[in-house]
C-alpha cells in the first residue's frame, strides 16, 4: 500500500515535535497553541511531563479543550496539561520555569511593531532552555500555483518573510538574551526558494 505523503502541517508537526523531544524537554509551553493540535501530540509522549498551552483567543481554547477530551482525560493525564487565556505581547509569571517553548506560525499574526514584545516576553522574562519557533517562507509561495503573486497563505496573516527576513531577525532576537540559533527547513526542499515552513531553533548559552 501506498503511503500518503504528509501534508505540510504534518510535516510541521514532525518537526517540531523532533526538536522538542532532542532538546530533552520535559515541561512544555505551547504559546499561541490555537485548536491544540501540537497539544495532542504532546500528550501522547511520557517525556513531556508538564504541558501548558495559551492563546489570546478563548475561543481556541474552547476548542482545543473539546478536542483533546481535557474533561474526561484519567487524573494522571489531565494532571501533565493546562490551558490558559493569555496574550505573548505581556509578560506573564506562568510562563517562567520552562525547558521548552513552542511558537509555531503564531508571530506573522503580530504587528510587525509589536513583535519586538516577544522578545521581552519570551526571551528575556519566560526564558526558556530551548524556543522552537515557526513562520511561513514567504520566498517558497511561488511554488503554489493556486496562490496569486505577492498574495499571503491566509488573510490573516500581517507579513510573511523570507528566508533572510526571518533569520536576521531571530539572530537579533535570540542575541539581545544569549541565545544561539540554527534553523531548519520544514518540508520538501527547492535549491531556489527553500522549504514551505521555516523553523528556528533557539538555546540558551
Ligand atoms: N500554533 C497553532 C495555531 C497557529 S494560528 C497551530 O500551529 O495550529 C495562530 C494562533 O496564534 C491563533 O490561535 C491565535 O489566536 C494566536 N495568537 C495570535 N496573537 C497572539 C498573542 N498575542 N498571544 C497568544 N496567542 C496569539
């Protein structure tokens, strides 16, 4: 039988995952976690013993909450996850004490002007051992014929970068808190325009 190839959420997905479980994380934040799919994969692994997702939005949360069952979970699972209501663009005490930090296409949602707020929020308030953090390559949108030119991948998105773009600003982020950065192409690979996903990885020295 055939294997379907995976989609490029999957493939994200995988990736992510990946990161967070060689980063040996045990205790997990999962920033902008939106309808919790990240969160379900998380639950499914025993390593990761302490699992907190925020989102601005309620409604996400509602849905995430109904999605992984959180109410009918047996107490030794519930007891490994939280949701919570809250925003990246303030700091916030339940976010420190982490190994891990999850942030995946959450940032081309900001302001361009306000993203500079993750860097106090995260970086240098929560900071966490390790950020894993995921955008759009803005150079790979070519390769899909259905996507006009210079048109995002959803409405709601502010900016979406190139490979460039994004890396001269994670480099500038993680410096300003001692963080050291590698990235990774997320999904099948073009030698011009790179990969559909773009992933920083983030530790701290
Ligand atoms: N990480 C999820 C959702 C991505 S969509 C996934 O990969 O499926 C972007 C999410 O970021 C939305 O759920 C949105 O509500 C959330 N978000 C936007 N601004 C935010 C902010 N300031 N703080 C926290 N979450 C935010």
């Amino acid at each position: 039988m055939l294997e379907k190839p995976l989609s490029p959420n999957d493939q994200r997905l995988g990736a992510v995952m990946a990161a967070l479980r060689s980063a040996g994380a045990k205790r997990v934040l999962d920033l902008g976690c939106g309808e919790g799919k990240l969160l379900r994969e998380l639950l499914k692994e025993k390593q990761f013993n302490e699992i907190l997702g925020m989102d601005v939005s309620v409604r996400s949360l509602e849905i995430a909450s109904k999605r992984l069952r959180l109410d009918d979970l047996p107490s030794f699972q519930a007891e490994r996850i939280k949701l919570i209501h809250g925003s990246l663009m303030y700091r916030d005490k339940r976010l420190a004490g982490f190994d891990a930090a999850a942030v995946v296409e959450v940032i081309e949602h900001l302001d361009p002007p306000r993203l500079s707020a993750i860097e106090r929020v995260l970086f240098r308030h929560a900071k966490p051992q390790t950020v894993v953090l995921t955008t759009p390559n803005a150079e790979y949108n070519v390769m899909w014929e259905t996507l006009p030119a210079g048109n995002f991948r959803h409405t709601d998105h502010r900016f979406e970068w190139t490979r460039q773009e994004f890396q001269s600003w994670a480099t500038g982020i993680g410096g300003q808190d001692g963080y050291s950065v590698r990235f990774v192409p997320v999904g099948p690979e073009d030698d011009k325009v790179g990969s559909p996903t773009q992933m920083g990885v983030f530790t701290r020295e």
